[in-house]
C-alpha cells in the first residue's frame, strides 16, 4: 500500500481549508494529512513550539518524531532544508500565491505538479525567512 504523510505549515484553524503560513519555522500548528492509494485518509494537528531565531531544529525533530515523510512548504533557509535532508524527510515547494491552502497544495502533490525543493528555492534572509546570513562557500 502507497503510504505518505505530508506536512504543511498553517496558521489559524489548519485543516483541509487552512491558510498556509509564510514561514515553516514559525507556523502556529502544522496540518499533517495522511496520504493512502493516492487519496487523502486522514488529517491531523501538530502544535508547533515556539523556538528562538535560528532554533529551526525543533519542527524537524518533532515532525520526525510524527512518522511525516514530506514536507510542503513556500521557502526555508538552507539549515533547515539539510537538516530535513538529513532526517529522510523530503521538502517540496508550492508558492503560495498559487497554492494559498491545505487542499490546493495537497491536490497539486497528488497531481504530481510540486517539485522538490532546490537551492533556487532557498531563502537568503529577508521577507518571511529569517535572516540568516548565509556565507559563500
């Protein structure tokens, strides 16, 4: 059986209909939907602690924690993305102007239309992410 369970940063009441937040690390709960055969089979909360600048860290082990395997999101900073990396949970963008809720994003996943998150992708500070200075290498 085709199992997966997605992660989607929200704000506000989450669920299906939930607004997707600007940044992951500071959502105020994660929405996680239970994915069987391709449809949706269940859909849950999971708070997200408050957690200091540059304290990324939390979300991850915490969603790691809750068996999620994928996570969507409209940006991270490159910390967290190697970390999620690391932890065998895959991060996929979907804009937000494109995909303002839940379901959206969940029915773009299932259509196969998201792409897994690259560099081109990752914050450099400023906006919604946070600002990190991020060194040249």
């Amino acid at each position: 059986m085709n199992r997966q369970k997605i992660a989607i940063p929200t704000d506000g009441s989450g669920g299906l209909s939930g607004k997707r937040s600007g940044h992951f690390g500071h959502c105020q709960q994660f929405t996680l939907v239970e994915i069987e055969n391709d449809n949706v089979a269940a859909v849950s909360y999971l708070d997200n602690p408050p957690h200091p600048t540059g304290g990324c860290m939390q979300p991850v082990i915490i969603l790691k924690e809750n068996q999620v395997d994928t996570i969507i999101v409209g940006g991270m900073g490159a910390n967290p993305f190697n970390r999620f990396a690391e932890a065998g949970i895959s991060v996929y963008f979907a804009d937000r102007s494109q995909f303002p809720d839940v379901q959206s994003a969940i029915n773009s996943m299932l259509a196969g239309k998201l792409v897994p998150m690259d560099s081109q992708h990752i914050c450099k500070g400023g906006g919604n992410c946070h600002q990190h200075h991020h060194g040249k290498y």
